[in-house]
C-alpha cells in the first residue's frame, strides 16, 4: 500500500516534470514549481479559466502532457502576477478592463481588449506554434504573431475564445 501526501494548504496539482520543462518559456521556474492547478464547476462570464496568483482555476481538464495552450495561457497570467504583484496586477487589469469597457460599451469586447489578457492570447499562440523562444520577451503588440494566413490571432478560427 502507498500512501499518498496531499498538501492540503493549497489544494490542487501541481505541475509534472514533462509540463514544466514545456511550458518554461512562459513563466520562471520558481513559479512554475508554486503552481497548482485545480478543477472548479464554473469561471463567471463562461470562461475555461482563471488565474488568481500561482493558483490556476480550470472548468473542465485539460492534458497533464505540456500540450494545453489553455494552460499555457494561464501560465502567462502567473508570470504577470509575479512580475507586478497582487495589488500590482489587479490594478492594472481592472482598470484596463474599466477604460475598455468606457470605451467599447461592451463587456466582452472590453475583456478581450485587456493587455494582460492580449499577452497571455498572443504568447500562448506563440507557444503553441513552437515560435517561443525560452528566453523570449513577451510580445508587445498584435504584429508580432499574425497567423499564417495574416489573420490577427482573436481572427483564427482555430483560436479558442473562451481563453
């Protein structure tokens, strides 16, 4: 009989090895090894996902192999955390998220306008074409990935919208 240890003062798995050493282009190391990933019932708005610091909060499973761009999406969210802190990021996000929705009158547009969550789409369709390099800044704007076809990325029929 093996006994299994769960720490139970952060609920959820963590990273494998095999997922770490793919998605390490996205997110330092150190924080890669503080992530733990845990299935909830629903994310408001309809989304697959949300990241609230090293905790990455997913409706449905994705593979535990370093192939989930959904993951790696949410990975570029713990490494913004990281970079600019609790207060840091919440400030940044929701306020773009507020100049947004003045602007655009439209929640979902107004979403999809974040920066953050620009980064994290640009960077995870990156990531997902093997076009990251490990050491590679974040992309600052939409020019840096155009599809093939020269599409924006939010364009690409083959890019999930729920991320």
């Amino acid at each position: 009989m093996t006994l299994r240890v769960i720490d139970r003062r952060r609920p959820g798995r963590r990273l494998r090895d095999v997922e770490r050493a793919a998605y390490v282009s996205l997110c330092p190391a150190d924080r890669l090894d503080q992530v733990r990933i845990i299935r909830i019932p629903f994310v408001p708005g309809g989304f697959a996902g949300i990241t609230l610091g090293t905790t990455v909060c997913l409706t449905h499973a994705e593979p535990a192999d370093g192939t989930s761009k959904l993951i790696a999406h949410e990975l570029v969210h713990v490494r913004q955390w990281g970079e600019r802190g609790v207060v840091g990021f919440l400030r940044w996000y929701l306020a773009d998220y507020a100049r947004n929705l003045r602007r655009h009158r439209r929640s979902r547009l107004a979403y999809l306008e974040i920066e953050a969550e620009r980064e994290a789409r640009l960077t995870a369709a990156l990531w997902a074409r093997r076009e990251l390099e490990p050491t590679a800044e974040p992309p600052t704007d939409d020019s840096a990935i155009a599809t093939p076809r020269g599409q924006n990325v939010t364009e690409d029929p083959g890019f999930d919208r729920r991320m």
